[in-house]
C-alpha cells in the first residue's frame, strides 16, 4: 500500500478535530445503536472510517459502553474482561500482521460492570470471562469512532438467537442510556461471505445482499418489529444474506433498548462494502 495507511491518517484526522464533550445528564439518554462493523479492512476503507467517526461525534462521548457482538456467542450470558488494558481478541485470519499488533487499551470497567448487572434479574447468572478481552466486532469499530481509547467497554455475549428474547434482553440495558451508556449491537446487515464472488471494497451488491437490505430498510423505517422478527421467513434474500443469524439478531438488542422498539430508526451508514450491506442506525 503506497503512502501512509488509511488508519494513520484516520488519526491524524480525529486528532484535528479536538476533544469530544463528554456526555452529561442534561443531554438526556443516549441512542442505542446497530452498526455494521467490519473485518481489519474496516481500517482500509476511508469512507467508512469517515462516517463511523462522524456518526461517533455527532453524540456526546458516552461514558461507558455496552456491546454485544456477532463474534462471541455464548450462553448463559457473560461479558468480558473488566480489567483494563485485556488484551483483544484476534479472531480473524489472513490479514496484514499489522492488524494482530493492534490493541484497544480501554480502562477499568468494574463500574460499569455493577450498572449492568443492576439492570439485569436478579436470577440472572452473569459470567466474567477475565482473561477474554473484545473481539473484533467490538474493537475493530470502536477504534475508529472513539480511537483514545477512553471510553470503559464491556462486551456481552449473545445468549440466544430468538429475537423476543434479545428484545426483553435489550429492554433491560435501556436504563443504562439514561446514565450515558451507549448499547451497541455490533454485527453487518449482510453477511452471505460464501457467496460472495467479488471482494473488491466496490463491488457491487449480488441481488440477494441489495433485496435483503432494502428489505430491512422499509421495516426500519416503519418500525416493524414483527416482519424483522421473522426475518427467517420472510425476508428476501435469505439464506444467502445470512446463512447464519449472527451478525442480524443484534440488531434485537438495539431495538430492546429503544425507547419504543417499533419507532422509526435513523440511518447513519448505508451502502455496500464488498457487495456486503453496511446499513447502520440508531433509536432514540
């Protein structure tokens, strides 16, 4: 790759844009969000960089953040490592080595580990996993829209797959907003790599990615919970768009934690990313 890598001068711009406010009481609940967060390419991609960082800004600095992730499925739930400074998961493979020196050094979460579980039943069993820092659905996006690293993280795992109980589930963080905690589920709206037959960063959409997100776009827009709940049957598409669910269903969680779940959403990021629909949002 000639000249500097795209992530370098990502930093050199998020360095240029000065400090980014810290959220306060007065700026009311923060969004929960769905974002489409991509492989180590993500640091290759200058638009996408361009508008996660932006999507990032546009909302003051959370003080803490809860994602769930597409890469770490695991029940009963667990969350990560509250320690500061764990070490992420690399599991990726094929890439640049640069991509396995990179770290996402976020500090202690104990804090925010005792808010979380203040939210959830209390006859629900919640596992620390010490020594398991983020994986990439969590560090990969979360370096490019908060790269100081600053910001406590914990990572839940997703428990099930049943969007009813990924919604309760969500419903549950939603008054970790009110005390600025951002709830990401962290996942890609398309995400049918097998078939893919072109993996240039442009190329684009098969008819299965394009019907799939315009799909879920007019569900979104009409807060329709139910049709995205039974995205399995109904949707077109499947199982091309995803012949597994993991990287759809936290968008469950998402909805869970909205204010009302059947609202329109906004969309932040949409487009196509190897012919892959990178349709992101938020709820209010």
């Amino acid at each position: 790759m000639a000249g500097p890598h795209p992530f370098a001068t990502h930093l050199q711009k998020a360095a240029a844009a000065g400090p980014h406010r810290l959220w306060t009481p007065e700026d009311g609940a923060l969004p929960s969000i769905y974002l489409s967060h991509g492989a180590p390419p993500l640091f290759e991609d200058t638009l996408w960089m361009d508008e996660m960082f932006a999507w990032a800004r546009s909302l003051p600095k959370p003080r803490a953040i809860v994602i769930v992730s597409a890469h770490w499925e695991s029940a009963p739930l667990s969350v990560s490592s509250t320690q500061a400074n764990t070490t992420p998961v690399y599991d990726f493979g094929g890439f640049d080595p640069l991509y396995y020196r990179m770290r996402y050094d976020t500090p202690d979460a104990s804090d925010l580990a005792t808010q979380l579980l203040s939210v959830l039943p209390d006859t629900e069993t919640v596992y620390e996993h010490r020594d398991r820092g983020l994986d990439h659905g969590a560090w990969v996006p979360l370096k490019v829209m908060y790269p100081d690293a600053d910001v406590p993280v914990l990572q839940m795992s997703i428990p099930t797959h049943d969007p009813a109980r990924l919604l309760a589930l969500g419903e549950r963080l939603r008054p970790l907003r009110d005390q600025g905690v951002l709830v990401i589920g962290s996942g890609f709206m398309t995400h049918g790599l097998r078939f893919l037959r072109d993996y240039r960063l442009d190329a684009e959409a098969p008819g299965w990615s394009a019907e799939f997100d315009a799909w879920a776009a007019d569900a979104l827009k009409r807060g329709d919970v139910e049709e995205l709940s039974a995205f399995r049957d109904r949707a077109p598409g499947m199982p091309y768009a995803h012949p597994t669910v993991e990287h759809f269903t936290p968008l469950f969680v998402t909805l869970g934690a909205a204010t009302d779940p059947e609202a329109p959403v906004t969309t932040t990021v949409d487009g196509f990313f190897m012919g892959l629909a990178k349709r992101s949002f938020q709820a209010a």
